[in-house]
C-alpha cells in the first residue's frame, strides 16, 4: 500500500511539474506538441483585432514550427500590466507600440535586439530617420521595428485660401505671411492657424535647425542654441500678434471643432484627424499641405509603431516571434495591416502593393507627411522630454521670454533624470 501510494504521489508531481512548464512558456498559453508558442498581446478592437487575429491564424498555417497566440487586452493601464508581466516573466513575447516603450526595457535586458534575428532585407526597408529612432537607445541596438507610421499635416479652409489667392505653405515664413493677409480679410477669427501637438511643434523647431533635443547615451542636452531660440522666437511673435492662437479655451479644445466651426482656418495636426472635419462635420472644405519647413535641415514628425520582442532567456521563443515579426513585415500582409489601423506605410516594398496603393488613393491626405524628412526624437527618457517641450511650448505661447523659456525647459530635464 505505501509503494502504491509513493508511485501515485511521484505520478502526480510529474503531471504538475508538465502542467506548470506548459503553462510558463507564455502567460498560460498550452503549447502544441512539437511547436513552440509564443503570445502577443493587444488592445485592438473591430477590423483591426479582426485583421491581426487572421493574420496570427494564416502565419499559424504556413508552417509547422511555431504557434502564436493573440490575446486581447484591456486598454486601460495595458503598458504597465504588460511591464510588470515582463518582469515577472510571465508577460507577452510580443506587443506593438512605440519606441519609447521598448526604451523602458533595455537597460534590464527585457527586449531583444531584433538585428540578430530579423532578416537584413527587411531592415532596410526602413528609412534612415526612422532606422535612427528604432535605434536611439543607449546601446545603440535596434530594439523596435517600426512597421507603419503617421504624423501631421498642415490642413486648411480650401474656401478662404482660394478667396485670398493663398497656397499651402512650404516654409513657417509663407505661413506667417499667409497668417497675415488671413487676418487682414477676416478680423472676427480667433486666429488663422493653430497647433493641435504643441509638443511635436516644438521636435520640429528644433531639429529643423540641424539640432537634437539631446544625447541619451551622455544626457547632455543640446537644444539650447541661438538657432532654437530664433525659430520659438519667430512663434513666440506669430502668436503675439494674434495670427497663431490656442485653441485650448475654444469649445472641446479640439482644433477640428474650432476650424469647423471656422474660429481658425488652419492648423498642424494628426493625418487620424480626417474623420473629424469637414462638410460632413459640419465644416469648411477642407485641403491639405506639409508640415511647414525652416532652418538648416527639412524634418517633420513621425510617430512609428512597430514590435519589440521581450527576452525571457529562451532562445526558441525568441525565434519564433522574430518569425512572426518577419511574417507580418512582408509586402502584402504589411499593406493590409496599414489597411486595418489606417496608418501610413513604412516599407518601400509595402507602397509597391496594390493594396496600399488603392489606401492612399481613397486617402489624400497621406500625401502629405513628406515621409523622406520625417523623423522622430531619440526613444530614450522620452516622457521626461515630452513634458519639457510641452511646458517650453506653453511658456512661450503664454509671453514669456524664450530664452527664459529654453532655460527653464532645461533645468526641468537635468532635474528629472538626475531625480531617476
């Protein structure tokens, strides 16, 4: 009876040994014998859950190695679960988001560096500016592979310009002069042109004059300059002469509802923002043009989403999400996914397909995020820039001197990252 007993008890540390490796590969998720599972996890809904989930189900079909698994997320605080997850060891193998989420892994070594895995062609396909952001940590490693891409454009009341005899502006001082002869014509506006991202107004600024923000690998921070100075100079006065306004006071704050309601009649803002002006809106007739240009160098921002793959320390998990990664990279799949999340291509290979070519057809405005200069800041401590380019542009917008305006923006920085 005690033999039988002790044979019974090993029997059942042996099934809960299996049970709980199984379910450790990757959050819970059973592994098909013979194939390695991995997850990703998300917080897509409607067409785009739709459109990922079947590509997972045909990746998962063209071959016999791996098994991704899809698991939906809820939105609310899903970047801290999944780091806290990741830490654990027990999170996703996948996520989809920005460079500067990957950024928070890296000194842990919680996200792989995708060039020993991904195929160099499809490096490649990205765009030097965007290749520099994906790899803008302080290894220098490429711990982000960004796989679609969106940004502002400069939108305007179509009606008014072609009443002025105005075309878009290439250059801040064409908008400032359109501003102008705007204002002349129309004194009951609350401004001609306003910004929906002061944040990204101000990237732009700065890394128009050929300057950075900072260096991450050596913190040393590198937009206080007399060139910086005269392009938030030059806002600065647009804005106290009341061409340029703050929308934030205007109804829901929203620049679409103030330039629907035609209180302004141009602004900076994101492509995603189509849906919500226009005659069906309510609205003016609405055209379209670049991110106005100045300085030493053309740039305007882009804001890149891709995947990171975390490093649990196992090899095989690893490969297969780098395969899945490079699966859903490719031309066609790449093309129906900038179709379900309506975001602009990265890839040249992806812009050859006819399915994003028949996207961009049924969507103007993508031709106008001049995505040969368009570029982001470095992934590293970006929230702590955020805030400084979001309280420099506030500050000017609000009168105060812009080099007091760039000091302060500087000493917020150099307190926070000595504060971490």
């Amino acid at each position: 009876m005690k033999k039988l007993l002790a044979l019974l008890l090993a029997m059942l540390m042996v099934f809960s040994l299996t049970a709980c490796n199984n379910g450790g590969n990757n959050g819970g998720s059973e592994e098909p014998a013979g194939k390695t599972t991995v997850t990703i996890w998300h917080s897509y809904t409607e067409g785009q859950k739709d459109y990922l989930e079947k590509a997972v189900a045909d990746f998962n079909a063209s071959q016999d190695q791996y098994e991704v698994v899809a698991e939906s997320q809820p939105k609310d605080g899903l970047a801290d679960k999944i780091y806290q997850a990741v830490m654990a060891g027990n999170g996703p193998d996948m996520y989809f988001d920005y460079a500067s989420t990957a950024a928070r892994y890296v000194e842990d070594d919680k996200v792989v560096d995708l060039s020993q895995y991904i195929s160099a062609d499809i490096i490649a396909q990205l765009p030097e500016a965007v290749y520099q952001e994906a790899t803008s940590f302080p290894d220098g490693k490429l711990h982000h592979l960004p796989m679609v891409s969106s940004g502002p454009v400069f939108f305007y009341n179509k009606a008014v310009y072609e009443e002025l005899g105005l075309t878009a502006p290439r250059t801040w001082a064409e908008l400032i002069d359109n501003c102008r002869k705007v204002m002349e014509a129309h004194p009951e506006l609350e401004g001609a042109f306003a910004i929906d991202s002061p944040i990204d107004v101000a990237n732009t600024l700065i890394f128009q004059t050929g300057n950075k923000q900072y260096d991450p690998a050596t913190k040393e921070i590198l937009f206080n300059t007399p060139e910086v100075a005269a392009q938030f100079q030059m806002v600065a006065d647009a804005f106290a002469e009341g061409l340029f306004t703050d929308v934030s006071g205007l109804n829901d704050g929203y620049c679409s509802s103030a330039f629907n309601n035609e209180q302004i009649v141009s602004f900076i803002g994101s492509v995603a923002g189509l849906p919500y002006v226009g005659p069906d809106k309510g609205g003016p007739e609405v055209a379209f043009g670049i991110v106005p240009q100045g300085g030493k160098v053309e740039w305007a921002p882009a804001w890149n989403r891709g995947m990171m793959i975390f490093n649990y320390g196992d090899e095989n998990r690893i490969k297969a999400a780098a395969a899945f990664t490079e699966y859903f990279a490719q031309p066609e799949v790449n093309a129906g996914w900038c179709e379900a999340v309506k975001y602009p291509a990265l890839f040249p290979w992806t812009m050859e397909t006819e399915t994003y070519k028949n996207l961009v057809a049924s969507n103007e405005i993508y031709n106008y995020l001049n995505a040969s200069v368009a570029g982001a800041p470095s992934a590293t401590d970006n929230q702590i820039i955020r805030d400084a380019m979001k309280n420099l542009m506030a500050a000017v917008q609000g009168g105060t001197p812009v080099q007091e305006a760039l000091d302060a923006a500087v000493s917020y920085i150099q307190e926070e990252l000595a504060a971490q």
